[in-house]
C-alpha cells in the first residue's frame, strides 16, 4: 500500500523534472514540475476526435493500457513493506501484466489503418519483445542470489557487501534504467521530442489518440517511469527504517528523473535499425550479473 | 467452391471417419497393450487422413494429406519398432512389461527405448525436427477438423510421451534434458516462422509447434525434477505441461474455429487480402482477440496460468541447482521469455492485419456476422479461457491424480500444492480478477468523465495526405519486416521480384513465399537425392507393354521352379556358409 501511494507521488514529479532538466541543460529555463500534470488535466477535459477507420478496440485500448500499468504498480514493494499483491514469482506476472498494455496500445495504432501508426506499433512491438529477456534474467539471478522467489522477498534478503555485489548492483540499475527507456520509449531508442512520423516509436503509435484517452496514455507513461524508479530504490533499499527510507525513495525517484534527463540532453538516438541489437546486448549484460551471482555463490568450484 | 453441407456424399465419409477418429482417440488412453494400441493408433492416423483430405478436389490438400499419410506411418514405424522389442525380450506386448524389462535392464536400453517411443510420438505431437506435416495438413483440413487436429490430435502425441515416461524406468535427467533442449528450441523455432506466415491457418499450425514446445518444457522439467528427487519442480513441471495442454487445446481450437467463420464469409485465407472485418464480424472479432491474448499467456485468460506454472518450476529449480543446471534454466527462461515476446508480436500482427483497419480488398458477396449457433461454440470455449484464468486452483486441483503418478508418492498423504510451491496460482486468480474489475472500473470513469464531452469523427491522420486508399496501410508483411530482416538467417523466405524497367515502365510485382529450412533440408532434399537415385532404375519401368510382360513370366517361372530347385538352392547355400 505504502508503494503504491509513494509511487503515484513520485509519478507527480518525475516527467516534471525530466523536462525541467532537459530545459536547463539546454539552456531555457523551461515550464514547471507539474506542467505534465496540468497537461493531462486538460485533456481529461477535452473533447476527442475518432478516426473513422477506428474500431471499438481503439476506444477501450487507453483504458486496459492504464490498468495494466495499475496493475503492475500494485506488486511493486517498498523495501520491506509489501506491494498490494506480494506470491512467488510476482516479477512474472509484473512483466506479462505489462504486456497485456502493450498488446492493446499497438492493435490500437493499428486500427487507424495508418501507415505511421503501422510502423511505430511494429517497432515497438520488436523493441519490447527484446527487453524483455533482459528483465527476467535480472529477476533470475537476484532469485538465486538471495533464494527468495518473489520482489518483496528478493529485495529484502538482497545485501550489498562485498564487491561483486556494488558491481551487480550497478549493472542491474543499468539494465532496469535501460528496460524503463525502453518501455517508456524515451532517449537512446527512441526521441519522443522527435517532429517526423518516420523516425517516432511511442509517439506515432498515438498520433490519433486525444482528448480523454490520450490522457489516460500519457499518465500510464508517468506511472510507468515510477514505478522503474521505484524498483530501482528497492535494489539499495534492503531493510532500512520508514523515516530514512521515504526521503531515500525520493532522493532516488529524483535522481533518476535527472539522469534521464541528462540522458535526453546529451545523447543521440540510436540508428533505428541498430536499436534491436542493441536491445539484445541489454540481454548479455544481464548475463553478465548472473554470472556476477555465480561468482558470489561460489558454483564455479 | 460449394458450402460443405452441400456435399451430401463426401460428408458420409466424412463423419464417419470422424466418429472413428473421436473414438480411437478416446480408446488410446485406455488401451494397456502394445499389439491394440498399434491398431487403434493405425485406426486415428487413417480416420485423420480422410477427415483432413475432405476438400480432395484440390491437388494442394492431397499432397498435404498424403505427406501426413506418409508421416504418422513413418511415426508408426518407430513405435512398432519400440513395441516389437520388448515384445522379443519379455514375450509379451502388455504395458507393463515395458516397466519390468526396463527395470531389470540398465538405463542405456531405457534411454534408447525411450527415444524408440519418443520419435514416434514425437512426430505426431509436432517436436521439431518431426514438424514438418504439420503447417500443410493443419490449413488444408477444413476448419473444425483442424481445431481438433491442433487442440487434440497433437496431443495424442504427449500423452504417449507421459505414459512412456511412467512406463519405462530409466535415467530421468538425461531424458529430461533432452527434451527440455528440443522443446525450447521447437518453441522458438515455431514461433519464429509463424510470423512471417501469409496463411492464416498456418501461422496457427506454427502456433501449435510454439505451445508443443512449451508443454515440452513443462515434461522436460518435470522429467529433471523426478531424475534429481526435487518433488517441488517435478511436480510444478508435469502440472504445467498437463495444464497448458489443456489450455491450447482450447485456445487454438477457438483461434481455428474464428478463423473457420472468417474463411467461410471471405472465402479467402490470405491475410493480406483481409482487413477491417470487426466492422462486419464484431463478435467473431471479440473471440479472436480473447484467444490471442490467451495465447500470449497474459493474464487475465488461462495461457498465463501454466505457462506462470512453468516459470515456477524453472525458479523453484533454479533455487538449489549447480553449475550445469543453472545453465540449462538461464537457456530456458530466455526461450520461454522470447517466445511469448514473439508470440505476442505475431498475434498483434495477426489480428489487426485480419479485422482492423480498412478492408485491403474488396469482395464480390456481402459478409455478415456468422449465425448464434456458429458462434455458441466459441463462446463455450471462450468462457472456459476465461474461468482457468480466475479459478486456477480448481483447475490445478484436478491435476493432483495425475501429477501424483509421476511424482510417485501415493495422493491420500500427498497433496502437490500444498508445500508453498504453488499457493500463488489462486492468487493469480484473484489478481486477475482484481484487473478485470480495475479495467471495469476505469472504463465507468471514461465513461462518467466523458459523458458531456463531444467527440469527432475524422479521417485517420495522415500527415496532410487527403486521398489515402487502403492500399497505403501497413500489411502484415510489413510489419513483420523489420523482424524478418534480423533473423534472416534463420528464416527462409523465397522472392520472386519483377522490378520497374525501361522509360514506360510495365507492371512491377513482388511475391514472398515463406519455407521452412528444416523441411527444405531434412524432407525435401533426401527426397530428391533418392528420386534421382532410383532414376538409375528407370530402364527397367520403360512402359514397353512387352517388358512388363516379360516381368511377369520371368515372375511365374521363378516362383514354381524355387520349390523345384529347393535341394539345390540349400545346398548352394551350405556351399556358400562353408566358404
């Protein structure tokens, strides 16, 4: 419970900075935290336009995105304190609960019948076909690590000591800010700030989307950056008191958001048809913390 | 071509085939000796055979119905050959004879029995490399038949894999090793050209090789579990595999049985000919949808029950598993990772390029909505999706007996899910539950919210472009390219290219014919090896009547003078063995 609300808070802010860096790193003073929140408000208020073309399951499309996204926050756990529904293997259905979202978001780009939309819903279905064995391998080898089976359980036996484990630790928030770039089809896969169809992922797919719904989109999308923030402070958190862990929670949220951003402001975007091998090689290292937990277990003697 | 009920003759044959089909089917599973079960097996592949060729004025489905006629003998040859050995040693062709000669043998002649019976069941249930008649006879049968060919007939396949994996006591950890490695590797390999399929029938027969393999790897794991003494995984890997048979049984026979009603109002299967049919056909639409995300195996729908089963197991093995072990898991949750990635890939592509967006050709008859009692099946079959989804624990709980057999340890005192390993399917339930009302309740938000909103109806956006034609939208092979094209070393797709030339430029044209590598390799190049072999002995079938007279004389001759000569025949042999 405790999660969920700190996540929906931290959803509040993250775009917010995001944004706010990305101004000021180029130089702008740029709008305020809350702009996100004010422009989801006001397209809650919008009126849409439907394209003719569109079936009914692009009208409910939004909705069963957000609910998946929803859905997978309540799993999520904060430190010791477990998400909503906490069982064994939780992580997996976290993952499929995602894709549940996913399917939904890229039949609905095909239901215009557009060829952008096409396009944008074939990358992203790709892309994120990729990411995810990187995920489940992270997931897998923290599993072995601590012998627990489920997120709260995991991030409660996981303890960093030794070096190997900063290492792991290090390359796992690698993998989890890269899956959260992934998923969120922001920077080096993707440029949401990007002004031609032919070269969008995320932001082609909801070109037709407006007024109430493409609120709903752009809120899962807030939600979801926080909640891979979330996940992320789980991998330090360990067992750590409320009053030192709620600031932490935000500290982390925080910086995240600014190494996104800076992400945003320094890089390019990767070749689009380079991106899948790219995705791939998250894979190898997330190989690379399993192996990373061998060692630690000692199975190589 | 006539609607199948006007075909008064053809479809006597039909149901009686099938009535001996369902029967020998059901018989199977009863049978406990080695000489009935052959015949009745002999009886199933024939039935099937002429309930597939049901449309045999096409040259296409005889060539597919002879190749699987070809192929369950060639299955049914490994079985005899299992059979038939044990049979010489024991003397007996009862079932449990195979349990006592393979436990008073080593578990060499276990393993190669085993393999014996497992390529023979294994052709049958569609294991790569033995897939081969599948993706032809699945889209040339007419639709119910391949429903029930891909949700029950394959099936048939497992369950002898299961029973000889009860019957015959061997090392259980090679085996289990064995077929986890095939099983990812069918998964993967099915799935991966599914997508790139044109046929819609037959992207679904791909299906049925991807979902093979997951229930292989649920018997593979199992298998591992039983060889190391791990009831936990042992138990969450058959009831996996049981439970995910159970479930592509269903939702493959409702994928087929939407796509039969799409094929009966199009008359075409092609999906790049179709194309915004939820407009004509919402409810078959609806059906489809819900068996695509079922096989995805996301929740809320049963496909993410057993396959979560299957993942428990990996994990739970994971726990307390070496160096080699961990390998193999890391190997498996990657494939199994990948192919429902891929599954969901080729599913979105396959129904949106089927019933979304605009239609991409236009057809000379109305197409409506199938009638109620077309569609009542489905939504039987869609209810039961559904209910394995939410109550999964009724559901597991039936699969106690059977799990308890492998497992070994008697059902009074042994309850399988109840030592921690599997308490988390109900809550999945729950969850799902729990999401169906979430997606429920925002939707009343929408709805309330929106209520005085107005809403438009415009053109599609198209970047200022105001004469779009359907002809523009992304096609499946198109969205399909960008995949195509990493793995196309895998893959293997034949083009045939007439490109634009000259000033006055005629008319272009690009085809695209999906095959299979391993069929191209593994059927269709032995088969012309031998072909032009036997070319040699073409001399003597010249088609000379004389000739062939000729044979027949030197055939009378020789047959009454053997007994003739018999003496001498034997003593010339006795003549040779003394040499």
């Amino acid at each position: 419970m405790l999660s969920l609300v700190l996540t929906v808070i931290a959803a509040l802010f993250f775009t917010g900075i995001v944004i706010r860096t990305k101004s000021l790193a180029s130089g702008r003073k740029g709008p305020g935290i809350m702009q996100p929140i004010k422009d989801v408000i006001r397209l809650f208020k919008k009126g849409a336009v439907y394209s003719k073309t569109s079936s009914f399951v692009f009208q409910i499309a939004p909705t069963i995105y957000l609910a998946s996204i929803v859905m997978a926050m309540l799993v999520v756990p904060f430190g010791q304190s477990k998400g909503l529904l906490s069982f064994s293997c939780d992580f997996i259905f976290f993952a499929y609960v995602l894709a549940l979202g996913k399917f939904f978001s890229i039949i609905s780009a095909m239901d215009t019948g557009s060829s952008f939309e096409g396009m944008g819903a074939s990358r992203e279905a790709l892309y994120s076909m990729f990411a995810e064995p990187a995920f489940f391998i992270l997931m897998g080898s923290f599993a072995l690590l601590t012998g627990y089976t489920s997120f709260q359980e995991i991030f409660a036996a996981l303890h960093i000591g030794s070096y190997i484990s900063y290492a792991l630790a290090v390359l796992a928030t690698f993998v989890l800010i890269m899956v959260a770039m992934i998923e969120n089809s922001r920077m080096p896969i993707d440029d949401p700030k990007t002004h031609l169809e032919l070269t969008m992922v995320h932001e082609v797919m909801i070109l037709d989307n407006s007024g109430f719904d493409l609120g709903l989109i752009l809120t899962g999308g807030y939600l979801k950056f926080a909640i891979y923030g979330a996940l992320i402070f789980n991998l330090f958190i360990g067992i750590i008191d409320y009053q030192y862990a709620i600031p932490l929670f935000f500290i982390v949220q925080f910086l995240m958001a600014v190494i996104v951003g800076l992400i945003e402001s320094f890089m390019a975007r990767f070749r689009m048809n380079h991106n899948a091998q790219f995705i791939v090689a998250l894979t190898s290292v997330s190989l690379l913390i399993f192996f990373g937990a061998l060692l630690m277990l000692g199975k190589f003697n | 071509m006539n609607a199948y009920k006007e075909q008064r003759n053809n479809l006597s044959l039909h149901w009686i085939s099938f009535m001996l089909l369902h029967t020998s089917l059901i018989s199977l599973c009863g049978i406990q000796n080695g000489i009935v079960f052959l015949i009745v097996w002999e009886i199933m592949a024939l039935s099937a055979f002429l309930v597939v060729i049901f449309e045999h004025e096409k040259t296409s489905t005889i060539k597919a119905g002879i190749n699987y006629l070809i192929q369950s003998h060639v299955s049914i040859l490994f079985l005899m050959i299992g059979f038939i050995w044990v049979a010489i040693k024991t003397g007996s062709f009862d079932f449990q004879s195979i349990a006592t000669y393979t436990q008073s043998q080593g578990s060499a002649t276990g393993i190669f029995l085993f393999f014996c019976f497992f390529i023979g069941f294994a052709i049958k249930a569609g294991f790569l490399p033995f897939h081969t008649w599948l993706p032809h006879a699945h889209p040339a049968a007419p639709t119910h038949i391949s429903g029930i060919m891909s949700g029950v007939i394959i099936k048939i396949g497992i369950f002898g894999i299961l029973r000889m994996l009860l019957l015959i006591k061997t090392d259980y950890t090679s085996v289990g090793y064995f077929i986890l490695f095939i099983s990812v590797v069918s998964g993967l390999y099915g799935v991966m050209l599914a997508i790139i399929q044109h046929n819609l029938k037959k992207l679904l027969a791909y299906h049925s090789i991807e979902n093979i393999g997951i229930i292989g790897m649920g018997i593979g794991i199992g298998c591992i579990g039983l060889g190391s003494g791990n009831q936990i995984v042992a138990t969450l890997g058959f009831a996996g595999a049981l439970l995910h048979t159970l479930n592509h049984a269903l939702f493959k026979s409702l994928l087929f049985y939407a796509t039969g009603i799409v094929y009966q109002a199009t008359h075409t299967l092609n999906i790049e000919h179709l194309g915004g049919l939820i407009k004509k056909m919402p409810q078959t639409a609806m059906l489809f949808l819900i068996a695509a995300i079922a096989i995805c195996g996301i929740p809320p729908f049963n496909g993410f029950v057993s396959e979560f089963i299957i993942y428990n197991g990996l994990y739970q093995w994971m726990l307390n598993a070496g160096l080699v072990p961990l390998v193999a898991i890391i190997f498996s949750v990657f494939g199994l990772v990948l192919i429902g990635g891929l599954a969901l890939f080729c599913f979105t592509k396959a129904f949106s390029v089927v019933f979304l967006g605009e239609p991409r050709s236009s057809f000379n008859h109305e197409i409506s909505e199938a009638p109620f009692f077309q569609r009542l099946p489905l939504y039987v079959i869609a209810f039961f999706i559904l209910i394995i989804g939410l109550f999964p624990k009724l559901f597991v709980n039936m699969l106690t007996q059977p799990v308890s057999l492998f497992t070994g340890k008697i059902e009074s005192t042994f309850i399988p899910f109840q030592d921690g390993s599997l308490d988390a399917v109900q809550t999945i339930g729950w969850a799902s539950a729990g999401f169906i009302a979430l997606i429920a309740v925002l939707f009343a938000i929408r709805k309330i919210a929106t209520r005085k909103q107005e809403s438009t109806i415009a053109p599609t956006w198209g970047c200022g472009y105001v004469a779009p034609t359907p002809k523009i939208q992304y096609t499946a092979s198109s969205y399909a390219r960008s995949y195509s094209k990493l793995f196309s070393n895998i893959l293997l797709i034949e083009k045939e290219e007439k490109t634009v030339t000259g000033i006055f430029p005629s008319k272009a044209e690009f085809k695209t014919h999906p095959y299979d590598r391993i069929e191209k390799w593994l059927i269709d190049k032995p088969i012309k090896l031998y072909k032009s072999f036997l070319n040699w002995f073409l001399f003597l079938n010249n088609g000379k009547l004389q000739i062939s007279i000729l044979y027949g004389i030197i055939f009378i001759i020789s047959v009454i003078c053997i007994p003739l000569f018999y003496n001498e025949i034997v003593l010339f042999i006795e003549f040779l063995k003394q040499l």
